[in-house]
C-alpha cells in the first residue's frame, strides 16, 4: 500500500521550515562597527615645543615643556637607557645627550 501526500501538505510544511531560518532579513543587517577617530599626528604636542631641539634640559627647560605641550606624560630618556616599545600617543619621549642636550622630542 502506498501512501500518497497531498501537495499542499508539503508545501504547507515547507513554508513551516522557512519560517525558523536564523538568517536576518536584508532590513535587519546588523549596523557597521563605529568608525574610530584617528589620533592627531601630534597627539603629545611634541610640535609646539620643537624649538627646545638642542636645548639643555634643566629644570626651567622642563617646565616650559610642560606648560606648552599637550602631554600626559613625559619621559626623558638618557643615552644608553632601555625603554620600553608601547606606544603612548599622548606621552612625550624626550631624548637627551650626556649632557642633558635635548636631541629630539616626539610623541611615543
């Protein structure tokens, strides 16, 4: 004995299935990520206080610094010394000679 399915059943049933797909609709995409702003070029202000290039970095020297770059921090740092290689935009490395002469500044 053979059992016949009428057509509408199965297309009744197909239509069932359909109904629990987990694709999104072309209306419901998810939205794009946030776009993320990028960071100045001169994020620490190492540019504003460029002109102290060849200075020697006394205390005078580094509260001029302070006052005019846009720092969070600011590291000197001394022939020969190890730092280390994480990047911090808004810190200022200021490299300096034996005799404390400022060779460069940059943000880093």
């Amino acid at each position: 004995m053979s059992m016949k399915i009428p057509a509408t059943t199965l297309l009744l049933g197909s239509l069932l299935l359909a109904g629990c797909s987990t694709a999104p609709a072309p209306d419901e995409a998810p939205p794009p990520p946030p776009m993320m702003k990028p960071l100045p070029a001169d994020s620490c202000g190492a540019q504003a206080v460029g002109s102290m290039n060849g200075q020697i970095l006394d205390e005078t020297t580094r509260r001029w610094i302070d006052d005019r770059s846009r720092a969070d921090e600011i590291r000197v740092i001394q022939p020969g010394e190890q730092v280390t290689m994480d990047h911090r935009p808004g810190r200022l490395d200021i490299r300096v000679d034996d005799q404390r002469r400022i060779l460069s500044l940059a943000c880093g």
